[in-house]
C-alpha cells in the first residue's frame, strides 16, 4: 500500500510541481534517514523477546512503551508472562519427578 502511494505521489509531483527529480530524491532519502535514526530509538518487540526467552528484557520494553503511552509503569514482581508461568511450571515438572 505505502510503495503505490509513493508511486502515486512521485508521478503527480514530477507531472505537476517539477521536473527537477533531484529534489524528490533528496526528500525520499532524507525520509530513509530519519526513519533509520527512528529504529535505532524504538524497544526490540516485547513479542520478540519473550519468543528468545528474555523476560526481564520484554518486562522493560513494555514499560518504555508504557512510558511512551502516558501509562502505569508496572513492576516486574507484578508481571509474569504466559510463556515464562508455562516454563516455570514445566521446569517444576521435571525437578520433581519421580524417579
């Protein structure tokens, strides 16, 4: 959907504003750029990092997104995600096995 607004943008401002194709191209890398700088700020995905098993890690990245949102910040003693109570309790299973 973007690359066809973008398509769509470059033919009416060459067709209509300018020819000068130099301009539109220093606007577009300028664009790249800045959303670059913008990624090197952001959080890893909270998603991602639970995935690899890096609670406390996705506990922080909820927070600064938190923070982002005007939110509550919570605790990490207060949070617990699916997969780690899931782990946790697999891990139980096997230290008390009987044997």
């Amino acid at each position: 959907m973007f690359d066809a607004q973008v398509v769509i943008f470059s033919s009416l401002y060459l067709t209509h504003v300018s020819t000068n194709w130099v301009s539109l191209h220093t606007y577009y890398v300028a664009l790249t750029l800045l959303s670059f700088l913008i990624s090197l700020c952001l959080p890893e995905s909270p998603k991602f990092l639970v995935s690899r098993k890096e609670y406390a890690k996705a506990s922080e990245a909820y927070n600064t997104i938190a923070k982002i949102n005007l939110k509550p910040v919570l605790f990490r003693d207060q949070v617990r995600f699916k997969e780690e109570r899931v782990a946790d309790k697999k891990a139980l299973k096997r230290h008390f096995r009987v044997a």
